[in-house]
C-alpha cells in the first residue's frame, strides 16, 4: 500500500548549550527538563496560560439577562449602579422580533425610557439581552442560595458548599462551558464574592453517543426492541440477521 508520511512529534536535535541538552528526547521530555533546568537556575517555573476565544455576549432576543447599561442623550453607556441591580425584565404579552436590528425589549417603551442614575436626564436602556452563557457560567453557585436578593450568593453558604466535588460533562464543554465558567469563578474570586480559586475540584467525561442509527436501525420483528448493529450481520443482500441465533431482523 501507499507509505504515508510520519505526521507525528520528533525527536529532538540540535538543541543542546552550556548545561543543558535535549538531544535525542521526545518533546514532552525535553519540556519537562526545560522547565526543570529553569527551576533549578531560579530562572522560571511552569506555568499554564489560557486564552479564550472571542465571545459575542449579546442575542436579539426577550429571554436572557438584561444589561444593566444605559445610554444618555450623547448616547454614552453608563452602567447601572449596584444599588439598582438586578435589572429585570418587563413582563410582556408579546416578545416577538422588533421588525428592526433591535430585540423585542425595544418595544416595551414604558421599560426602555428610564432615567439618569443620579436622576440628572432621561435615559434609555441597552435592549439586547446576555445569552445563555451568562447563567450556566454561574448556575452552580445561585442553585445553592437561590432565594437571595440581596447578593449572588451568601458568602456563608458559598464557603460551606463550594468548591465542587465532581462535574459530571460532556467532552464538548471542555473548551466552551467548563472554561468560560471557570472564567468567571475567577473573576468572582478577584471580587470576593467566592473563596476558592476553581470552582470544580474533580471532571468526569461521560462520552458522548456518536452516530445513533448505529443502535437504532435494526429492530426485534417480534418485539420492536432496537438492536445493535454490533449485534447484526448481512447475511445476503439486505437480508440481515444477529450474529448469535441466527434471527432475522427488521
């Protein structure tokens, strides 16, 4: 058969100075001896950097967290003070489009006009709303004190419960969910409102189910019971049976 080219790390060469060589290691190696030879010069350490990817927060839409912002004549956004926090949304009969580039908050006037927050004008609310990021991101910590009006989360509460114990999680949330919540547990953390530094001790990876007519397609003539297809044979052309008994299947 065609040779394919070798796509994987190296060996590395060439990469050698005054105490210190990394000739001939992997490249897992030859970090772990890097960083190991910094340590020991007082030089530096390992450390882990994350980057996150640019995260459009805003949806045209009724359902979602208001912002608090408004806007004053010169169209400036001046945040909400947190004595007038939460901002919440108005209770409509209609949350349909707007017809515009604007939500459906854009037509409730009698919530969009507001005032100044130190009452010196008229104002106007932002009218696009966070999306469903913004409550997963923290979802775990409000379900511990969900009652509480006066701050996210009682600071007694959130010592006794938190951090937590096992995240149960698809793959997928690991560069989407999982880091953007952890994101914000550490901007809790700088402000405060949480104790610990992570939010999750332990993540387990349930998996995921890929391709389902694999466990669907075939059925029990008798029972309608789905059967594998790890399950099943071709016997003959569209003729399948299991591979054990010999029963044909549907």
């Amino acid at each position: 058969g065609e040779e394919l080219p070798y796509t994987g790390d190296g060996e590395v060469i060439n990469s050698e100075c005054e105490g210190l060589s990394i000739n001939g290691l992997s490249v897992e190696e030859a970090k772990a001896k890097v960083v190991a030879h910094l340590e020991t010069k007082g030089a530096g350490s390992l450390k882990t950097n994350y980057k996150l990817r640019d995260w459009l927060f805003s949806r045209q839409r009724y359902w979602g967290e208001p912002f608090p912002i408004v806007f004053g004549n010169d169209g400036k956004p001046i945040p909400v003070p947190t004595d007038q926090l939460p901002v919440t949304l108005p209770e409509v009969e209609s949350y349909e489009p707007s017809g515009t580039t604007e939500g459906p908050l854009s037509t409730v006037q009698n919530w969009v006009q507001t005032t100044l927050p130190d009452g010196s004008g008229p104002a106007r609310r932002e009218t696009n709303t966070m999306p469903q990021w913004a409550g997963s991101c923290w979802y775990y910590l409000r379900f511990l004190d969900p009652g509480n009006v006066g701050a996210p989360i009682d600071p007694e509460v959130e010592k006794y419960w938190m951090p937590v114990d096992l995240y149960l999680g698809g793959a997928e949330h690991a560069v989407l969910h999982l880091l953007y919540a952890r994101f914000w547990h550490k901007v809790l953390y700088d402000c405060g409102v949480v104790h610990t530094k992570e939010p999750f001790q332990r993540l387990v990876n349930q998996g995921l189910i890929l391709g389902p007519i694999e466990h669907t397609r075939f059925l029990d003539p008798e029972t309608g019971d789905a059967i594998s297809a790890q399950e099943v044979k071709e016997e003959a052309a569209n003729t399948f049976v299991r591979k054990k008994g010999g029963g044909e299947v549907r």
